[in-house]
C-alpha cells in the first residue's frame, strides 16, 4: 500500500455509486500536480467523511491544549500582548479555486482580495 501526500483537495464527484476524491500535491519548484484519487463507496462515505471530522477535531483540541500549555508558561512581556491584540488568535485556512479566482474560507465566507 502506498502513502499519498495530500496538499489540496481539487474535485470531489459522485459517480456509479463511488464518492472520488481528486488530490492534489506540490511538486518541486510548488507546481501542483495530482498526487491520487480517494475512492469511497457510497455505502462507506458517510462512516469515512464522520472519521476524518472527528480526528480533525480530535486533533486541533490537542493543539490548542499544547498552544494553552506553551502560552501558560510564558512570562508576561509587554511586547507579545501587543503583537497578539493585532494579530487574528486563528488564522482560517482558505482555498483557490483552480480558475485562479479569490479563494473561500473554510468557514464558507469569501475572502477579502488583496490588491
């Protein structure tokens, strides 16, 4: 069996009963190039997707853990209070489309362009 890397999602379809999941990796120089595609059948995505959301889940109540712990041990500085009241506390991951077009937060509000 072997590992595939996943960078990106780039299509996910839904045909003869299998949910195909088209991924993408970055290549040398960060050319995309399709890394695989996940095949689930019908009978099996809803098992598979819940799976996946809950180690997500699972992992970020650990990082956040870890990001408590590491911030609790930290003396105060007056420096860092400043940084941290202009800086977002979690930055949302965001996607572009394969058309180039502005990307979409995971949270599913579009994000702002930058020009």
């Amino acid at each position: 069996m072997g590992t595939t890397l996943i960078d990106r999602i780039a299509s996910v379809t839904f045909q003869n009963g299998i949910l195909r999941v088209d991924c993408i990796a970055a290549g040398p120089n960060n050319e995309e190039r399709a890394s695989g595609t996940l095949l689930i059948p019908a009978n099996q995505a809803h098992v598979v997707l819940q799976s996946l959301i809950g180690a997500a889940q699972e992992l970020d109540r650990r990082m956040r853990g870890a990001r408590l712990q590491t911030d609790a041990g930290k003396p105060d500085n007056v420096e860092d209070d400043q940084a941290s009241a202009t800086a977002s506390p979690r930055e949302t991951p965001t996607s572009t489309a394969s058309n180039g077009s502005p990307g979409v937060r995971a949270n599913g509000k579009k994000q702002p362009s930058v020009n």
